[in-house]
C-alpha cells in the first residue's frame, strides 16, 4: 500500500504551526464576492493567493477579468513527458449574514473542538490552500514537483463563475492540461476519504410580484386590492405536488436515470437517516416520495426557495398591504437537466399561475449544469491510492448535492477528466454560521495532495 | 341651514399661520410607538399636545401607562346643563419605512399642491390637532365652551392602544360623558363630508416556520430537509379558496349579513372601480366574488399578508435553505366576528395543514372588534348640520376598512355613542411612504368641530 512519503511529512509536520498561521491570515479576508462594498477585499484575497503561489514556489499571475480576479499559478519544469495537472478553487466566500447566529466573528478564525471556525474555512479557502501547501512542501524538500503544475483561483464561484468558462476558453493554450483536481466538496464521514461522481447543476431565480404602485394600507385598501405577497405565496405554493415532486410542467423531461451499479453503491454507504436529522435539527426530513435521503440529495433534481421579502418585517405589527414581494428560487438539477431550459420552464409557469392585478417576472440570477465523473482511468486509480496513503483506508465513491458549474466547463473546453477530492465534513455548515474545517482533514488532506503529484508522476 | 359662525371663522383666518406652524412642528417629532428607539420622541409628543392644550386653555395631564402615556385635556366650566364631548385622538405614528420612497423626509412637513406631506398629518396628529385649534377658537374669542370637553390623546393607537381600554376602565369617572368624537378617519372623496357608519376589526399575527436549526447549504440538503420558507407559502396558499373567500374553516360563522338599506346606500355613492384601481397602481382588482369593491372594503372580512422575511434577501444569490421563514398575517373582521376567536381558528387552521419536518406557530400581535355606529339621535344631528355648515353640503354615510379598535371600548365602558367624523382623503397614504393631509380638509375641518361644539351644546 502506498504510504505518505516521510520527507514531505515530515516536512508538513515541522511547518504545521506557520501553514496554520498563514490559513489564518488568508481566513481574516472577507472576500465576500457578491457584494460589492467588498470588491477590494476579494481583490487582496487574489493578491495574497497569488504571494503564497509565489512563496511556495511557483510562477504566479493576477488575470484581471470584468469580475473579479482569477489567479494562475504555474510549474512547468517537471521531467520531459510528466503530465500537467490543473488545480482549481476558489478564494471568495459566500456572505456571512445573519451575523448575531455565529458563536465567534466569521472573518475572525478560531480552532475548537478540532474545527477551524471562520467563512471560508471549508468552502473553499482551506481546500484550495492545502493544495498550494503541498505544492510548496515538494519544492522545499526535493526542489522540484513530480507533475506540471497549473493552479487557477477563481474569486466569483459563490456567484456562479460568470467570467470562469470565457477565461479558460481565451486561456485555453495556457490551461492545457491532463487532468484537473478540485477540492470543494465534503468526504462522507469522518475518516472516510471520499471521491465524488456527480454534482448537481444549479437554475438560480428571484421572482418578483409587483401589486399596487405603493404600499397600501391593509384596511383601508384590503380586500380588493390582489396582495402579492399573498400572490408570490401561491405562485410558489403551485411548485410542488403533494408527494414533494416538483410540478412546474416539463421539470423532469431531460432526468435521465441513475445507472445501477451506483445507485446500488450509495445504498451499501454507512448512512444513518435518524442522525442526518438530528444534525440537521428538523423534527423530520420530507422530500420527493419514492427515493432514500442520499437518492434525494444526490440524484434528484429540487425546488427550493432560498429567501422571501415583502412590506413590513421588523417589530410589533403594521397594517400595511406591500407593493411588492419577492421570492429567490433555486433549482437544484441532474443530468441531463439543462439551466436555461429550466429558466424557461419556470418563466412559462409562473406567468400560466400569477394572478390577475399582480405583474410575476423570474429573473435568471445564475445558473449550472449537473455533472457526473468518469470512474476509470489513472487520474482516479491515483486518487484512490493517495487517499488510501494519507487516511488509511480505501475512499468511497458518493455524490454531492451541490453544484461546481465550472465541473462542466472544465471538461468541455479543456478535454481533460476532473477529479473531485473534497476534505469537507458533513455539518460544516458551508453557507450558513460557524462554517467550519476539521484541522485533521485539512492536515491529511495536504498529504493526500501530495501523495496524489507524486502517484501521478509515476503514472 | 347652520353657517360657520364668523367670530370663530374670524380667529381661524387670522391665525392661521401661526396654527400651521404649530402643526408642523408637532408633525417634525418622530414618535413611532412601535419602536422602542423613538420611546422619548413619542413622549416628547405626548408632553406637546398637553402644552398645546393648555395654550388652548383646557387643564392637561400626561398620564403614565405601563407603555406610552395617555394626554387627558380636560374643560368642565359649560353653562349647567351642557353635556360633555370627549375628542379621542392618537399622537402615535405609524413607522415611516421604507425611507427611500418619500419625495420629501417623513419628518420634514412640506406643502405641495394643497397636501400636507408628513409621517401622521392625517393619522392623526393632523385631525386630532384640529380639535384642540377649534377649542382654542371658542375659548379665546367668547371665554368659554359650549360643552364640557374631554380631550384624550393616546400614544398606542398604532400598536394595537395595548393600555387604552384599562385605561378608560380605570378612569370612568374622568372620562364619563355623552358623546365620543373621533376624527381618524377619511371622507368619501374631496368637498364630500362624511360620517362612519361602520368600522372593521383586526386580528393580527405573526406567522414562524422553523424548520432545520440553521441555515443549511440548500446543495447539500436541499430535496430531503422540509423547506421552512417553501412550508411557508404552501401554508398561506390555504388560506383562500379560488373565489377569494378565506377558507379558514369557520372564519364566516360570526359574519352578520348589512343593513339592507346601508347596503342601499353605499351602492349610491359616487363610486368608479376604474378610479379606485388607477389609484392604487395595481394592474386589475380583485378579492370576494360576489361583492362590490366597496362591499369588499367595508363589510367583508379579509386574510392579508402584511409582511414575509425568509433567508437571504440581499443582492444576488445564495444558496441557503432558511432554517426559518415569517409572515406577518392580519385579518379585517365585521360584526360579529371575534378577534379571539379568529386567533383560535387561525392557530388551529395552521396546526392542520403544516407539514411535517416543521413547527409552525402562530402568535397573535394585536386586534380589535369590528363596529357599527348608531345613526340616529342628537349627535349624529349635530354632526350632520356641522359638517353641512363648514363643507356646503350635507354628510353622506360610508363604511371604513381600516380599524380603531377603542371605538367599541368607548361604547362599551363609558355607554356613550361614538360619532366618527374624519377629515382624510382618500390616497392619502395613511400607513404608506408620502402620507398627506389635505390643507382644505384641515382648515374646513377646524370649522366643522368648532359648530358641533356649538351645536351640541344647544341640544
């Protein structure tokens, strides 16, 4: 069995104490990419990527795009036929309100219980660093990297990557490469190294229902004047049957089914229905009928709403009838669901159910395709073995809820295969407070790393 | 036919300047009573209308409650024989958010056009201040009142007059008389005086679904963990059927059918639906089949949303499922319907159709019963021939949507019957951004109070 090379461990191990540090420093940025009063720091959280590409030993560049900065690091000198490896993360995090529900300040990181506790800790500053960590402890201790190197951080993931696909698409030549390697997911359980084989894609809306010109009062003007946050509660009310499956019309038209052989290894995974609730604190979990927790989450296209906002919502009572209500609407989406498609589907209904005397538009806000992996070849026989070094055990092949848009973009215009080696945890509260990252994952993980450039210098 | 006495007419023209300056200077304190951060401005309002009061030469006293204080301006030297009129008004304000949609500051009075433009200019610091100019009228020009007077200005009317009704049980023998005056409340349409045959009563509640204990990432949760915001609007979607009737079972049963002959009446009042429509902004009318949009407004009960909060409500996107969605939801009732009983079929109803894998619950913020007036007898006369004589024509009988929930409190502790005589408008954007006060209504309304003084004292 493959183990960690003692060198490079040992070398992780003497720097532990400023690796962490320097995690640290990179967490205090609140690169908040999708609000622009925080423009300039997710620009220093670029700059301070592209200094920690540098110091650990590689060329580095800040490619300005209409958004935000992606960064390009480079290694090039491994031996002549090595193959090149394509590392990407991201280094803007998702924003942190409601601020008064996180136990210690989110861009304020502190270590309990074995848990990194800041925004970004886990999705994905702490992924996309140990990567750059191991990069570093290679050319500290043997003064060279077993694979050509090509790191790209983009800094607009938690917005949808509007100007990642036409970046890799005019960098083409510069991003050539032979497999790609993303850590931003989460391993199954502790301890349990994990590869992933598919992503959900993503059709991100808000939808608006505008009433009266002006908010009325809810007495004087209140039963005959249609309310839209009444009319926004039963346009969505209309999104979902009685047995949870969504009914915008021509919503599962492209599903294509699950194959077999993986669904029947997601049913053989150590999964405890009972305590997914406790950790999510729901008095119990709902969703589609007909399919187990996992297959819901992993396999199942969904319809969420991710925020509500109409007329009065601060202390005590006003009689008020809104002008206007809105809704964000989420899509979650599987192969072979397309985002604009969906788009379509949804505008189509929501105008078929609005009511008379209120306007009902959907606005796409983002949107991303569903993925899944190819689980041959040497770029995962090298994941597994890595795995295995840095966590003693065989990984597990599971799914993710969650969309990496990109997945998709990567696989299409740079014909290369990518890998998903995510050191996540369930819990870790990814878009919510206390985001946090095991330290002994972020610790393995930068071994598993390693171990993987060396595994696939060999290959 | 009754005129407009000219002594009195005389003061209020030549002082007219000064009684605008006043009123502006009432109408720059911001005493929202809903917020606790403006507790001294609502009390440094209460202290102005006692001042004001005492410069009118009425004795005054600000009472304490266990909330904001109640303003007692007392008169008592009418020729033996004269009944007492007690004049309730409120010096509370609604909350002037959202800020951004007024053309000038809440706070700021400005006159464009012949309208009053402040927070509270017509609800109600503007027609309460009208009575206490009308009593100044008759006390600095003949020395005395016609009546005994009894002014009370509660602090609350916007919150639900929480310590109102205790207040007036514990203060009988004060505040016994033989009439109640309230002008809170609108005229039909410009130059046409109006009395208030009926008012409707509230029940109001806020509305939470908690569902998971905190926000997760709608990706890796979303499709197996109940949607509290989605739970939400699939719960207020019950609450009307397809007619636009509200379909909480047992919301009806209280429901009295009208008057035939006030039906009668308010079907001859000079009424356009496409006016009212166009007024509103609103692109079509809607509500109960089967009613007229004044019988909708007036003698029907209602379900309205008055406000949603759920999640993310900022700019872009984020991809979380809210561990909790609220609504502000109210009721309009008529009599007989029970704001107590209306809660109880309200939390049932809710029980009912809650999914499972959240916890709604339904508490109740405030409410007042419906109310019908007594159109017969002195005061009523009275009123009549006052408003003829400061508008140039007779009043005519409306209905009200909105509610004052203290009216059946008078009836019913002081056994006195209430004449509502309102000098709004309709549009005036009572509880909205731009509120407004007619400058013709406050000038005529000034006159109409001071010969009801006048004429109920020769009654």
């Amino acid at each position: 069995m493959t183990v960690v090379p003692s060198d490079l461990d040992a070398y992780l191990t003497a720097n532990d104490e400023r690796i962490r540090r320097e995690l640290f420093d990179l967490l205090t940025i609140p690169s908040v990419s999708a609000r622009s009063e925080h423009d300039a720091d997710t620009r220093r959280a670029a700059e301070w990527i592209a200094g920690s590409l540098r110091s650990a030993g590689l060329a580095a560049t800040v490619h300005e795009t209409a958004g935000h900065p992606v960064v390009v690091g480079e290694y090039r000198g491994a031996p002549r036929g090595a193959p090149t490896v394509l590392v990407y993360g991201h280094y803007d995090v998702q924003p942190a309100e409601p601020l008064d529900l996180w136990t210690s300040p989110p861009f304020a990181p502190t270590v309990r219980d074995g848990r990194i506790y800041a925004r970004g800790s886990v999705d994905d500053k702490g992924q996309l660093f140990l990567h750059v960590k191991a990069l570093e402890a290679h050319l500290a201790v043997r003064g060279t990297l077993p694979v050509n190197v090509i790191v790209l951080a983009e800094g607009e993931e938690e917005v949808g990557s509007p100007h990642l696909a036409p970046f890799i698409e005019a960098q083409q030549d510069l991003l050539r490469c032979d497999a790609v390697v993303i850590s931003d997911s989460a391993m199954f359980a502790p301890g349990l190294p994990s590869v992933l084989s598919s992503l959900r894609g993503l059709a991100y809306f808000q939808l608006d229902v505008q009433g009266p010109a002006q908010d009325l009062h809810s007495g004087s003007y209140g039963g005959a004047v249609v309310n839209p946050a009444m009319a926004l509660a039963r346009i969505l009310a209309t999104m979902h049957d009685a047995d949870g499956r969504v009914a915008v019309p021509g919503f599962y038209d492209a599903v294509r089914d699950w194959p077999a052989p993986v669904r029947e290894q997601m049913r053989g995974l150590p999964f405890q229905e009972e305590t997914f609730r406790e950790e999510t604190g729901a008095s119990a979990l709902g969703g589609e009928q007909g399919y187990t927790v996992l297959e819901r989450l992993w396999t199942r296209p969904t319809c969420e709403v991710n925020g509500l906002l109409s007329g009065y919502t601060g202390e005590g009572a006003k009689t008020v009838l809104p002008a206007r209500a809105m809704a964000k609407v989420s899509c979650r989406l599987v192969p072979d669901q397309d985002p604009r498609a969906i788009e379509r589907l949804m505008q189509e209904h929501v105008e078929r159910v609005a009511p008379p005397g209120v306007r009902a538009t959907v606005t796409a806000l983002h949107g991303g395709r569903p993925w899944r992996a190819e689980l041959d070849g040497p770029l995962f026989d090298a994941a597994r073995r890595a795995l295995a070094a840095a966590f003693g055990r065989e990984p597990v092949i599971t799914g993710e809820g969650g969309s990496i848009p990109v997945v998709g973009d990567f696989e299409r215009v740079l014909g290369a295969p990518v890998l998903l080696m995510g050191f996540g945890l369930p819990g870790e509260n990814a878009h919510a407070p206390d985001e946090w990252m095991s330290v002994e994952n972020f610790t393995k993980g930068m071994r598993a790393v390693a171990v993987l450039l060396e595994e696939m210098g060999q290959g």
